[in-house]
C-alpha cells in the first residue's frame, strides 16, 4: 500500500521503522527512520519515507504527522502500530520499552541520490544499490545474538556512518569509542561520526579526525536528537559531500535546536 505520491526520484529515501513514543503517557510520532525523514522534510529535502503502519489510531496519528512535514510515504501494512514507551531521565536521556512489528514487504521503492536506515529495522531489510548512510542506533532489547556482525556488514555497505559513544561501548565494551569508531572506518565507509552527547561530536575519515565542539543549549529532552543529527549529516552531503567540518556543523546545529523541545521535533528551515 502506498499513501501520496513519491517523485520517481527523491533526493533522499530513508527506510525503517515509523512508531508512536508514549512519554509521560501521551504518544508522540516517532520512530529513529521516521524522526530522519521528518527532520530532513522539514529542511526542504524531497524524502520518502518507506515503512511499516496499520490502519488504526497511532498509525494516523503518524501518517498526520510525516505529511505535515512534507515526507512522502510508501507504507507496507501491518497488524499494529509499533510503540516505544520512553522514559526520561534527569539529564534528558531517554531509555525505551518497546513493542514493535517489522516484517515489510515493500513495493517498488523510489530512485534517491543517497538511502538511510538506521536503528533494528536496518538489520531485517534488503538495502538498496546506492550511497548509503547508517545510524549504528543500538536497540538491544530488539537486536539478534549476531547484531555485531549485522552492524558490520551495513557498515561495509555505507558511505556515512554515525553511531553515539554509547552504541559503540555496548556493540565493543573492551575498548573506547573512538577506537571502535576508527574500527568502523577500516571497513570501507568515507566517514564514521561518533557522537558524545555534551561534548561533542568526532567525524573520523582516512584524512584524519574532525572535532564539532558541543553547542550550549537548555536540554529539554535528548528524543530524537540524534535522528536530527544523521538528518543534517544527509542535508550537509547533499550540498557540500564531503566537506566533512561544514557536514558536521550542520548536524550538530540541528541536533542541538531538536533538544530545546519535547520529544522529537526537529527544526524548520
């Protein structure tokens, strides 16, 4: 099934996982894929958002949703809508129980210049022929015994990578991160960014490192901050490829608008 009408060619085709976030028991749209794609509509990026929804009262409340923010849809059904129930700590950062559904069987799916998948879902999907980007985003409750060597494989994949120092400590705990993210580099990809939260983010390439100092903000809350930020890192490569420093500024510019603002709201242009 297919709501709107996707352009034959987008410039960007993210493909994951659409869900509702209940947080302090109201639910908000949400889903990391979904959150991208929202986050470059919203940017003026032409986007189609390939995923799973049922046609029931959470589905529409994300359909509403990703239209209001210019996100093309190409939806299999499905028997529900998933759900991820956050929970907010002092310091912003959310942790999540989730209750999902992802067993997609697409159509033909757009023409883009560059495809994103991120979080479970990249883990179960045929990946389409084109530059890639990939956001590590460990779920553990949702990943199989092997995720490592899932993950890997997308990486080898990719030409952008991202992934928080916390994704990277749970997939390899006998390292730092930044190791593990020079790791991810040998593998193929241009470029891995590793996010650090308040201090920072680090693009590593085969040219060296590029340090994005953290920008000051009041946090609200940290959903769908780095979502925002593999966004920009797309919305950066579509107008500068890889001038990796203004890449980076851009991501983290984004990322940190989205945390003065519950849940996941990205900026408007």
């Amino acid at each position: 099934m297919t709501t709107s009408s996707p352009s034959s060619r987008a410039d960007a085709l993210v493909i994951g996982e659409a869900l509702v976030d209940v947080v302090d028991g109201v639910a908000h749209p949400g889903g990391s894929p979904a959150n991208v794609a929202v986050a470059l509509g919203r940017q003026g990026v032409a986007v189609t958002l390939a995923t799973q929804l049922a046609d029931d009262a959470e589905g529409r409340i994300v359909r509403d949703h990703l239209a209001a923010s210019n996100v093309d849809l190409v939806i299999a059904p499905a028997r529900r809508t998933s759900r991820a129930t956050a929970v907010v700590g002092p310091d912003g950062a959310a942790s999540y129980d989730f209750d999902v559904s992802w067993d997609p069987t697409f159509p033909e799916l757009p023409d883009a210049r560059i495809v994103h998948v991120g979080s479970f879902s990249a883990l179960d999907v045929e990946l389409p022929e084109a530059t890639l980007s990939y956001d590590v985003n460990v779920r553990p409750a949702l990943l199989p015994d092997d995720s490592r060597r899932h993950v890997e494989r997308i990486v080898e994949r990719a030409t952008i990578v991202k992934a928080s120092d916390e994704d990277l400590v749970w997939l390899y705990p006998d390292r730092p991160p930044e190791d593990s993210a020079r790791a991810l580099l040998a593998l193929g990809p241009q470029v891995v960014w590793l996010t650090r939260g308040a201090e920072g983010a680090v693009g590593f390439t085969t040219d060296g490192a590029v340090a994005i100092p953290p920008r000051p903000v009041h946090v609200v809350d940290t959903i769908g901050a780095g979502d925002t930020f593999s966004a920009g890192l797309i919305l950066g490569w579509l107008r500068w490829v890889d001038d990796w420093e203004r890449v980076g500024e851009l991501a983290a510019r984004l990322s940190a608008d989205a945390c003065t603002r519950p849940g996941a709201d990205p900026p408007w242009a």
